[in-house]
C-alpha cells in the first residue's frame, strides 16, 4: 500500500539535507525540494549521474538527522527530471520512523587524497576529498583515469587532528567533474573496522560542527 504524504506529516522542510541510501553502507546526500500531495521530490545525487543511472521503480530508503536521532522514510522513485536541475520524485512506502540504527553520516572534503591502482602497472593518482562515511568516500581528480566501476582502488586520508586512514575499495562510481569543472569524481566503497569507523565519526563530527559554526556567524 503506497501511503500518501499529508501536510501533517513528519517530513522536514523544505531546504533540509536528506540522505539517499543506494547502496550497503553508502549515502549520498540530497535536499528536500517540495512536498506535491502524495510525492515529494529531492536533488538528484551528482554521482548517480552516468551508466549506474537510477530508473522508476526502484525502492531505497531516506533519512534526514533531526537532534539526537534519525528518521527514516522508505520510498519508490517514481520519476527523474530529463533536464538539470536534475530532480527525483518519490514516493513513500511507510510512514517514517525513528531509528536508533546507526546510518552512515557523510561530511567533510577538502583533504588531500591519494589513489592506487591494484595489479603489476599499479599507478598513484593524487586527488581532493569531497565527503567520507564510514562506507566509502568521494574524491576528485583533476586528470581523468582509467577507472571503472567495480575496479580495485586503495587510497589514503589525511583527516588532520582525526588521524590518517588507509583503505582498499571497490569503485562504485566514475563521472565527469560537473559544472564544465576538469577531471573526475570517484566514489569508493570500503568496510571499515571500529577504529577505522571511530576516526572516520570524529572527523565528521568536528566538519559538521565547524559548519554549523560559519552558518551561525555568517547570520
């Protein structure tokens, strides 16, 4: 039974970052753009972008991090805008609820990034930190590579005061930079131990309260 969206409903508002779950431990994050009767319609992650495009149909889960806790909304894409700003409607499945599983929250960027492709011609690729989780993180690089999805990648982190991380992963996506910008945005899936995940929560943790920070001044 698909259940309709009433004013009353529990989503945010409008502007609120939102987190689309399309893959095991990986988000990506999104924006809440309207709520239209029984649909509500989201930003479409830049790095779904490309031949691992998402089509009508498809059931994932959002969730959006209110203080001390998250609420998660299951949904159905129903339909994707054919021109930028590129948008998804969607639709829920369940009413939202509250949950006290702990969902991969992304943040951060900025840090310098070193790639290194697997095999007998393994090559470095220096790159930017766009955002980490503790299932994967997104990067640029400024030449493009020959990368592919499902391709084997390590790759190094400087988090500052965090700690340096040393993961090997799999490709989950390659696209063009947007914005006519150079190079390439990789998404790189990892699993990540305790520690590992502990350092990479602190890290977002300190980004997210820096950024509340600057918007607070900035007002």
């Amino acid at each position: 039974m698909i259940l309709a969206v009433p004013a009353t409903t529990d989503l945010p508002a409008v502007g609120t970052s939102m987190f689309l779950v399309l893959g095991e431990g990986v988000n990506f994050r999104s924006r809440l753009e309207s709520v239209d009767g029984d649909t509500f319609t989201v930003t479409a992650p830049l790095e779904t972008a490309g031949p691992l495009g998402h089509v009508p149909g498809q059931e994932f889960e959002v969730f959006w991090a209110p203080p001390r806790t998250r609420v998660v909304l299951r949904c159905r894409l129903v339909s994707v805008s054919d021109e930028a700003p590129f948008r998804w409607t969607l639709v829920p499945l369940e009413a939202p609820r509250q949950s006290n599983r702990r969902e991969f929250m992304r943040g951060g960027g900025g840090a310098a990034v070193l790639l290194t492709t697997e095999g007998e011609d393994g090559h470095e690729i220096e790159g930017a930190l766009l955002d980490i989780s503790e299932g994967g993180l997104r990067c640029w690089i400024d030449e493009p590579a020959k990368l592919a999805p499902g391709d084997r990648l390590r790759a190094s982190v400087s988090l500052g005061g965090s700690g340096e991380i040393d993961v090997t992963g799999t490709i989950l996506t390659v696209r063009k930079a947007p914005h006519g910008d150079p190079g390439q945005h990789v998404v790189l899936t990892f699993n990540s131990g305790e520690t590992l995940a502990q350092m990479i929560r602190l890290y977002v943790l300190t980004w997210e309260i820096n950024e509340r920070r600057m918007r607070n001044e900035s007002f």
